[in-house]
C-alpha cells in the first residue's frame, strides 16, 4: 500500500463545488486516474427516494461537482445508481434532484433497473460466489467514482464507500447479498469494482440509517483513493473501531485497502481541527449484536438459534403507509397480508432487515 493510496482527505464545505475539487486535489491529480476519452461511472449513494435534505441519500451537488471535475480532464462522466430493491429507481433519482442537476448540467444520468443488466462471476468470492446481475455500464466504464453519503445503519453499522458498491447490482438482485452474507458480498463485489476514487457527501448525515433517522449538520467532503482508508477514518470519526466492523475489516484483510489507522494519514482544512464526536452510531441495545450475526448467517441459521431469545420484528401500524414494499421485498416471503395488515412469520423471517431498508415510514423495527 503506498503513502498515498492511504491518504484521506476531509474538507469544510463552503462552496459545494470548489471544496469537492479541494479534497480531491489533496489526495491526488484526478488526471492521474481520468484520462482524455475515458467513461467514468460516478456512482451516488441514492437508496431511497428522498429529498438530499433527509441525510438518507447523497447530496447530488457532491456527484454533479465531481462529474464536472472528470469532465474537465477530458472524460465522459456518467451518473448511475439502483436504489433499495423495492423502490423505483427513476422515483429515487428524481425526488432527490439528481435528474434536476444532471439535467442541468448535460450530464448522463441512468437508473441501472431501467437497463438490460449483465450476469459476471466474482473472481474469488466468498459470498456471491454465483453470477450476479449487475449494471452493463459498470463493466464498461473506465474506472468507477464512489459518492456515497454519510451514514449509520442498523446492520452493517455504517455505509460509506464500499458498501456504496452494492447499488451496482440491478434491482432484486441485491437481495442475495443479505442472504448470502451481507459483509462478504460487500467485498466480493469491490474485488470487481472497487472504486478508484472515493468522494463522501458529508454535507448531512444521518444517524440511524439507512432510509431513516435523525439528519446531522456536519458540512464536510471527504476524498482518497483507497475507500477502505476512507471507510475506516470516517468509522473511527463515528466512534466505531473499524476493526469491528465486518466488511471494513474483511476488505482490510482481503488486501482491498487500509483499515490500520496508524497506517492512514489524515489531512484536514485549515478551518477543521477536530471532527471527533461526530457520533452517528446509535448505543447498541441489548440484542443488537444477535441480530447481526442471526443475519450474517440467513438461511443457515439453526432452528434453535431463531427461536432462542430472538428479536421479533415489529410492526407499527400508526406509522404504515400500507405501501407494502415489505411485503415485496421479502426474500423469505416472511412478510403476508391478511384482511388489510401486515402479518410476520417469525419462523421464516432471517431478520436480514431488507424489510426495514424498504420501508419508507420507518414503520418496522427490531424487538427484543
């Protein structure tokens, strides 16, 4: 790992578009890694659509600014993005201005489920080790620019750059990953797709994520060229040991990028001394921690080990939009409909949390 690759920068945003350019030129030349004719896929953390002001999805001035900076080198940058399963991609990319600002500024946009996606085999795979279906543009482009948004979630603990990767699969598609094991298959495909660069949308973030929970002020952009440096820095910022959390380490391992923080260098803007205490991550409750590993094990988990002392997932119908996305989502069929609410099979649900993901309410939770 050189000097470099491990270097992450994080700036104070005044100017959306000249702190974009700032952090980027602190960790490198774009012109190192764009060159003249090259397609760069610029892919934003849309999961959901929601307004950029939620901290649910990445602020689309952050992927306009940096598609503008690839443009300039001479290459042809395009937006894309697939959002949570059982969302519409081009929703999720309207109600979060992505296609107002990439109108604006000439610049493609694509919703990956609205195109003929390609099957490709992961090369050592420790999860997704069956073709998967991905966005063709993905395979195509040149290189691939990570914008994920700054965020907490309730299963991987956070979601940031390499987990950003996960919107590249098409649709359902994305639910093998969390039946598969979520943490493995989040690094199976950065073996595939691992960003050259990565550029956080620190604007807003979002405690309790991924698609809902309290929006944060914290008005930053965040750069490197390796995203497990960036990933680590930012866990770390979040008062998370990078170490503990699963496919940030596992990349780590799998020689993917840095997560030893005495290894990664830091550079702030002269106006950030300090982002300690930037605590997104909500206190575990007691069972948290069964949750995620009941999860991580999906299909395979024993019979013994779903009915001891399990979490149960919890309806609130005062909350319900009667959308039913849950239901649809489902990879268990753990979720029916019976004379207008919602019924659980707490034998067949996994709590893989797709459900939860879904649910543009926040109507569904995990009880212990």
């Amino acid at each position: 790992m050189s000097p470099l690759s491990s270097l992450v920068s994080i700036v104070r945003v005044e100017d959306v578009f000249k702190s974009v350019e700032k952090a980027i030129e602190a960790v490198c030349s774009l012109e190192s890694i764009v060159k003249p004719g090259d397609t760069v896929l610029i892919k934003p953390n849309v999961c959901a659509p929601k307004h950029p002001s939620t901290g649910v999805v990445a602020d689309p001035r952050v992927a306009v600014a940096v598609a503008l900076r690839v443009r300039e080198a001479g290459a042809t940058p395009i937006v894309g993005e697939s959002p949570i399963a059982s969302f519409d991609a081009g929703e999720a990319l309207l109600k979060s201005r992505f296609k107002e600002l990439c109108e604006k500024h000439s610049i493609e946009l694509i919703p990956f489920d609205y195109q003929e996606g390609v099957y490709v085999s992961i090369p050592r795979a420790k999860a997704l080790k069956a073709k998967v279906k991905v966005a063709k543009v993905a395979l195509e482009s040149s290189c691939i620019i990570s914008v994920p948004a700054l965020k907490a979630h309730h299963l991987t603990k956070v979601t940031l750059s390499l987990k950003n990767m996960k919107g590249i699969m098409i649709g359902k598609e994305k639910l093998k990953s969390h039946v598969m094991g979520l943490d493995a298959s989040i690094v199976d495909l950065n073996r595939l797709f691992k960003p050259k660069l990565s550029v956080v949308s620190g604007l807003r973030a979002l405690r309790g994520g991924p698609t809902s929970g309290e929006p944060i002020d914290v008005g930053v952009v965040v750069a490197g060229l390796d995203p497990v440096a960036v990933d680590s820095t930012l866990t770390h910022l979040m008062g998370l040991d990078p170490r503990g959390v699963g496919h940030i380490w596992l990349a780590h391992k799998e020689g993917l990028g840095e997560a030893d923080l005495k290894r990664i260098e830091v550079h702030l803007g002269s106006d950030l001394l300090d982002l300690q205490g930037l605590r997104l991550v909500p206190i575990e409750g007691k069972y948290q921690k069964l949750v995620r590993a009941v999860s991580k094990l999906a299909w395979l988990a024993s019979p013994f080990l779903r009915s001891w002392r399990q979490p149960k997932l919890l309806w609130r119908e005062d909350l319900c939009l009667k959308c039913w996305r849950c239901v649809s989502t489902c990879p268990r069929g753990a979720l029916g409909l019976l004379e207008g609410k919602l019924v659980v099979d707490q034998e067949r649900c996994v709590k893989c949390c797709m459900c939860i993901e879904a649910c543009p309410a926040g109507a569904l939770m995990i009880k212990s």
